[in-house]
C-alpha cells in the first residue's frame, strides 16, 4: 500500500509576525504625521516670509525692539547703518551654485558703538584671503538692507561638524564663537544678539555675493506623509491576505 503524502497550506502567522508587523505599521503611520505636521509647520514658515518680505525693510532698532518684547525677528527685512570691521571677519562654510566657499560674516559697529555680524554673502575658496577681493572690502559708513536672522542656540545635528575657530571656518552660526573669535567683547552689552542676512544688492568688485538666504524652500511633506500612509496601508493588505487566507487541505497521492 503506497505511503500518504499528507500537504499542507502555509502556517498562519504566529504572535510573533503579528506583533512586528503592528510595530512597523506604527512606526510607518508615525512617520506619515509627522509629515503632515511638517508640512504644517512649513506652509506657516513659507506665509509669514512672504508676508514679511511684503512689508519692506525697517530700522535695525525696530528689530532689536520686538526682540526685545519677545517677537520674533526671523526674516524680517531691516536696514542698518554703520562701519564694516573688514579685519574681523569670520567665515562659514557654504555653497553656491555648486561652488564651494564661506559666508563672510563681517562685524559693522553703528554710530552708538553696538555691533551686529552681517552676513555680506558668498566667496570662493580662493577668495577667502581679503586681499583677493579688495574692492569689495568697503571703507566709511555703508546702510546694509537684509533680513535679520536669529542666532543658533546649539549645533543643530550630530552630523554637523564641530567649529574650527583657529582656522576661522565655521560649520554653524555660533554667534558667541564667532565673537570671540573676532574679539569683539560681549561683556559691555554692545554686540547684538541676531545676524543680518545682506540682500543681494552687488557689493564693489562683485564680492561677496550677497543675497544667500534661502527663502524659495523646498515642500515635499505632503509627497512624503501619502508615501509613509501609503506603505502602511500597503503593509495592512498584504498582512490581510496572509492572515486571512484558507489554510490548504491534504492531499493524498
């Protein structure tokens, strides 16, 4: 009498196969909400920069004011009138249309002795050295219209290197460090507490290039919260079909 050859249909999945496919779908719908919170958050950013940026430019003092009450100052265009500290400069690293460089950050001290670092925009590598670019390097008063920007408490990532200071490259805004680093003393109250971003009204010689801040950002969120709701739907149909199929029958030779 031949053998039976008993077959039988894939085992449903155990608890185990359940528990990491609910995590995934946990994580992948997490993922999605925060996208669209992202994107909440960025629609916001986008509306009050351009809301800002229709208003015009305002006095420096203006800005320091609403600091002052605790306003934010983020891209608010201002102007501000005063003498460039060329041979203080800092620098932070950047690019440019592809090229690689340094924001110039120079010190200008107002007629009241307050100093403030403006970002006057971007140079090359080989423009570092501010005896390249000469007739960019401005004497007497100059009024700088731009968008004042907030100070950074923090490195912003892991990721981002540290600072180098004794060579005078910055990889993110310390305001604090570049001061320092300039020798401009915080202790008599005089620096303030934010940076002008320069517009890109073309300094003599064409450098710096100014006008670096990114305003025109990129909003994907939308397209990257369907991407995680979509996987998590995804996720729920295939376990469905793998939970929810018939088990096989024996079947005998």
């Amino acid at each position: 009498m031949a053998d039976r050859v008993v077959r039988t249909g894939p085992r449903r999945p155990g608890p185990v196969a359940v528990i990491v496919v609910l995590a995934l779908f946990g994580v992948l719908v997490t993922l999605g909400t925060w996208q669209v919170q992202r994107l909440a958050w960025k629609e916001g950013l986008l509306a009050t920069i351009a809301e800002r940026m229709a208003a015009g430019p305002v006095p420096l003092d203006d800005v320091i004011a609403i600091r002052e009450e605790g306003g934010d100052i983020e891209y608010r265009p201002t102007r501000v009138k005063g003498r460039f500290l060329h041979e203080r400069e800092q620098f932070f690293f950047a690019t440019l249309d592809g090229a690689t460089g340094y924001h110039v950050y120079t010190p200008l001290e107002r007629a009241d002795g307050s100093v403030i670092f403006v970002n006057r925009g971007f140079v090359g590598v080989d423009s570092k050295d501010p005896a390249s670019r000469q007739d960019g390097e401005m004497e007497g008063e100059v009024t700088v219209t731009g968008l004042a920007r907030n100070r950074l408490d923090g490195r912003p990532s892991m990721m981002v290197p540290d600072n180098d200071p004794a060579k005078n490259i910055f990889f993110w805004k310390d305001l604090d460090a570049m001061a320092k680093n300039a020798g401009i003393d915080r202790s008599d109250g005089k620096l303030i507490d934010f940076f002008v971003d320069a517009d890109a009204t073309p300094n003599p010689g064409g450098l710096p290039v100014g006008g670096v801040t990114i305003i025109n950002m990129p909003n994907s969120h939308l397209q990257y919260a369907v991407t995680w709701y979509g996987l998590a739907l995804a996720l729920l149909a295939v376990s469905a079909v793998v939970l929810f199929r018939k088990p096989g029958v024996p079947d005998a030779d």
